[in-house]
C-alpha cells in the first residue's frame, strides 16, 4: 500500500473536495499556497498525517491532532455532523479502489481488517470532536448574545445590509 500512498492520498482530497461547493472545491484544489489557501493546506496534512499514522502506530495525541485540524474546519461549516466526518470513511472507499485487484485476490486479509478497525476508531473519534467543536461554537454565541443583552438592554435583528 505504501506503493500507492501518493494515489491514494490524491484520491482521498479530490473524494474530500467533492464534499464543498463547487466553486469553493476549485479554488482548494487549485491554490497551492498555504497562506492563500489555509483550509486546503490544513486538509491535505491532516489526511497525510492520518494516513500516516494508519500504516505506522504513532502517538494518539497526535493522531487526534491531525483530525482534529480537519474537523475544526468542518465544525464551523455548513455541514451536518454526518457529512462532518463523512471523510475518514472516504478513505476505506479510495483503499479499495486504489487496491482493487490486491483485494479481490485477498479480500479478508489481516492488514485490510486492521485499516478498516483504525478507520472506523477515527471516524467515532472525528464525531466527538466535531461535537466539542459544536458546543464551543455554540457557547460562544451564547456568550455574546448575553454581552450583547447586558450592554444595551436589548439586541437588534441584523440585516443583510448590516451583516
């Protein structure tokens, strides 16, 4: 599978961009710079590093840090928590389609049941991390409708002119 990582990996962005809207998609997959592009950068290292750490046990934490890059970004757009995390299992997809015939011969191999296990532990794990994300979104919006109360006694509805 190392052989294939490249494939695999490109694969698995192009599968993640599928989840944007298309003009978004474009501008992630065609802008390269990090600093223009912080959303497609964050993306394309935390996949990396979580398919890293699939093929290699590595550090939990940091593991849970690369996925937790990714949700961050995903909390805070419009997606419904099952589309959030829909990308960790994308990747069980891209595997079987990058190793299509190596699978056919060896459909129940140790190495498959393993991905497949680490894959669905961080796909719990992305859920639970959206949901903190949530929560905190939600707290901080809590928070300033409250602020907002207390300094003027009452809030004014915001309109598209004002937003």
């Amino acid at each position: 599978m190392i052989e294939k990582k490249a494939a695999i990996l490109n694969r698995w962005f192009d599968q993640i961009l599928e989840t944007y809207p298309v003009d978004f998609r474009e501008f992630l997959r065609e802008q390269k710079n990090p600093f223009s592009n912080p959303v497609g950068s964050t993306i394309r290292e935390g996949m990396e590093g979580l398919f890293q750490a699939i093929l290699q046990p590595t550090d939990p934490a940091k593991v849970l840090s690369f996925l937790d890059d990714i949700i961050r970004i995903r909390a805070i757009q419009d997606f419904s928590p099952s589309q959030a995390v829909a990308f960790v299992p994308l990747l069980k997809e891209v595997i079987r389609e990058q190793l299509g015939e190596e699978l056919r011969e060896r459909p129940v191999s140790d190495e498959w049941l393993y991905l497949n296990e680490k894959i669905d532990q961080l796909t719990l794990r992305a859920l639970d991390i959206y949901m903190n994300c949530r929560e905190k979104v939600w707290e901080i919006k809590t928070r300033e409708v409250k602020s907002r109360m207390q300094e003027g006694g009452n809030i004014k509805p915001q309109t598209r002119e004002g937003a």
